[in-house]
C-alpha cells in the first residue's frame, strides 16, 4: 500500500485501502513488544495504516494506533526520531503552534510531548524546549504526567545552556514526584536535576543525586536506569580527570545496553568508553570506540551524541599530530551545533579548535576561538555557566596572554525561585543505608 497518492482516489477507495490494512492490525507488535523490533522496517504494515487514516482524516484513530503500536518501538528500541517526527507532524494539519488534530485533551498533550521528543533527540532541543512547555501547560492539573514533561523539558534546557532553568525544572519534577509517590521517576528527576548541577560545575553536590538515583534503579531492578545513571557519572568522571573510574562506569553502562538493546544506550556508552580511553591515552581502542558511536549516532540522527563523538574525534586526531583531519571532524559541527542551539557542545568545539590552532602558531585565531568557547559556555553567567567549558577557555585566554571578554553577570530577578527540595532522604536509599553500585 506504499505510495498511494491520496489526491487522485474516492471516499470509497479510500475506505477500501483502510479496510485492507486493517487486516494487518492484529499482527502488529504490541507496545509491551517493542523489544522484538530490529529494524524500521518491522513497523511498515503500522505506518501504512497510520498513514491511511491521516488520509481518511481519522487523527484520533491515528494517534491511537501510533500510541500503541509504534511510539516505544519507534521512540525507545530503534530511536528513529526522524521518522517519528515526520509522522506526528501529521497530525498537525494547521500548523505547529496549533494544536494536534485530535479530540481528547490527553491525547492532544501527548502528541505535543512525543513531537517535542522527535525533536530534541534528532538536533532540535530549544524547539523542543518549545513545546514542552505547551504541554505543561495542558497538564497543568495532571501533576502525574507533569513530572514527565519536566524531565524531558531539563534536558532539552540544558542541551540549549539554560542552565538555571534546567536545575529549576528537574528540582520540580522530583518535588511532583516525591508528593506521587513515583519512585521512578524520583530516580529520573534526580537523574536530571543532577546533570544539571552536573554541568554547572557542581561536581561534588550533582553526585549525591546521581548516586540516589544509581541506588533506586539498582534496587528496583531497572537495569536502563542503571546505566543511564552509570554514562552521567562516567561523564562527571571525564570532567574530574578520573579516567579509570570513567572507563569502569562507562563498561558497565555497555554491558547493561544489552539488557533492552535500546539503540541511545549502546551509543552513549560507547562513545563515553571511547573518551575514557582518550583520557587514558589508549588511543586505537579511543579510535575504534568513538567510530562506532559516531556511525550508530548517525544512522538514527542522534545529534547531541553525534557531536560529542566528533568533537572527541577532533581532539583525537590533534593528539595524533593530524590537524587537517581534526578541522574537517569539527566542520561537521558547527552547523549543527548553532541549529540546535548546542552552546555546550559548540563551546567544547571551540576549544578543541583554540588547541588546534595553538598547536599551529596561529595565536590571533586561537585568541579568536577561546573567546568564543568563553562566550558560548557563559549560559545564564556563574554560578549558571557551563563550567568545564568556561574553565578551558579561560585556561587558553589566560596562556595566551588575552584578556577574558566582558559579558553579564548572573541576575537572579530574572528567574523564579526554584523549590528547595532534599535530595538524599533518610530512608533505605540514603547514602549510608545502601551500597553505591
């Protein structure tokens, strides 16, 4: 039924190819079957009825059949964001700052989520950023669904360097969680909130919700969790120079990718695996490591890790003394990275780039760079800065004898208060009650 072109058939005709695809339906993999799909392919007979029914006009049925039959196969097992983008803004036929086509009010905030996620996993956080924001306002009295969005609307946050808000938005997610009951998603609010810290330079208090949140996907089981958690803390070991505990955390993320074989969680631990090594000046297991993750990020357009893979790839082959072959890793990043916006991802571009041209004698582009890399890692202004971005190209503004440039301070009367939550309670998750992983 592929290419069936709409404009040329009757109502009728119509109905006829709807009927014939219905037949298809009961053989379609379950949403509790997600992990049996290994390839798009697998979902053809779904995405030919879903496009019938966009067709017939029938956007509930529409939305129905992509809730429960693609959006976790599509979402989770294959991360085929593009796809999953190219569906849902189907069910938008009156522009994208209306709302989707269907008549439920739950269902309407759905798809404004599952778009917004199409989005900030294929390159597009502050558009996604965007539209969570309209679906937390759709939720506004669902405080259940709230704690979601907010978590997605962090990251999204901090991958476009607001940096405050990204804090505030994990903070009130864990606060919604904590007053639910959801452990879960406890975990995956401190998850965030602790990335968020995380990357603000809060090496030591992001580890304390990093580690609750290790500590309750460990005694749940949720082996995803686990090694998500596991990749956040192997980053903060990259950034506190502690390689070899990054490689272990970074291995066992590996090994629990396998436990679901969610496409996102073999890439970023295997480009998390390939930096460690770099660290450690293991340079054909940094090579083949970042390769991989670089190739599988590219074949479901998941950009964030696509560049961090090419901005350690660059740092990679100036190591290596080939710095023709590091400026050609690094153009595949600007475009992305100002699109995005990726100011983190752009500013660890620029330093990389200040080395290469550091490297090569050309102090006024070094200069140049390091300036750069300053401005993007500045976000909202310390203590809301990307820290281990700012602190290198201070380094190289400093050893090159050029001065910082001038930017604004932090102003806290530009943003809410955030909540002031506890974060390791004294209960059988505490520190000193459970062992760390």
């Amino acid at each position: 039924m592929r290419g069936v072109v709409w404009s040329g058939l009757g109502d009728d005709a119509r109905r006829g190819v709807y009927t014939d695809l219905q037949a298809h339906f009961e053989t379609l993999p379950m949403v509790n079957d997600y992990r049996s799909v290994s390839r798009l392919e697998d979902l053809t007979p779904a995405i030919e009825l879903y496009n019938t029914l966009i067709g017939l006009g029938r956007y509930d049925d529409a939305g129905i059949l992509f809730y429960s039959r693609l959006n976790e196969a599509m979402l989770y097992r294959l991360s085929a964001s593009r796809q999953r983008v190219e569906l849902l803004e189907m069910l938008f036929p009156n522009g994208f700052d209306r709302l989707p086509r269907l008549d439920d009010p739950r269902g309407r905030a759905f798809m404004l989520g599952a778009l917004a996620q199409g989005y900030h996993l294929s390159g597009q956080p502050g558009r996604a950023a965007a539209l969570y924001r309209r679906q937390i306002h759709w939720e506004m009295k669902r405080e259940d669904e709230r704690k979601i969005t907010l978590c997605n609307l962090s990251d999204a946050q901090r991958l476009c360097g607001a940096m405050l808000e990204a804090e505030a938005s994990g903070r009130h997610a864990l606060a919604i969680s904590r007053a639910t009951k959801d452990l879960f998603w406890e975990a995956y609010s401190l998850m965030q909130f602790g990335l968020a810290q995380l990357a603000a330079g809060m090496a030591n208090e992001s580890v304390s919700a990093l580690q609750r949140s290790l500590r309750i996907f460990v005694g749940r089981p949720f082996d995803t969790g686990e090694g998500v958690v596991s990749c956040f803390l192997a980053q903060r070991s990259l950034w506190c120079e502690a390689f070899a505990d990054a490689i272990r955390l970074a291995n066992r993320a590996w090994e629990l990718a396998h436990v679901l074989t969610l496409e996102r969680d073999f890439i970023r631990a295997a480009r998390l695996q390939g930096a460690a090594a770099l660290g450690l000046h293991d340079l054909p297991i940094a090579d083949e490591r970042l390769h991989h993750a670089l190739t599988r990020a590219r074949q479901v357009n998941y950009v964030e890790e696509e560049l961090a893979a090419l901005i350690a790839l660059a740092e990679l082959r100036r190591r290596e003394g080939k710095p023709d072959e590091a400026r050609e890793l690094l153009d595949d990043v600007w475009d992305s990275a100002e699109r995005g916006p990726y100011p983190l991802f752009h500013a660890d571009a620029c330093n990389v780039l200040a080395h290469l041209e550091r490297d090569g004698g050309n102090l006024d582009k070094a200069t140049d760079a390091a300036t750069q890399a300053y401005r993007l890692a500045w976000c909202d202004g310390p203590p809301f800065a990307y820290h281990w971005g700012l602190v290198a190209a201070q380094k190289h503004l400093q050893e090159l004898g050029a001065p910082e440039p001038e930017m604004p301070p932090f102003d806290e009367s530009k943003f809410e208060p955030m909540p002031d939550v506890e974060i390791d309670l004294d209960d059988e998750f505490h520190a000193d009650k459970a062992p760390d992983n």
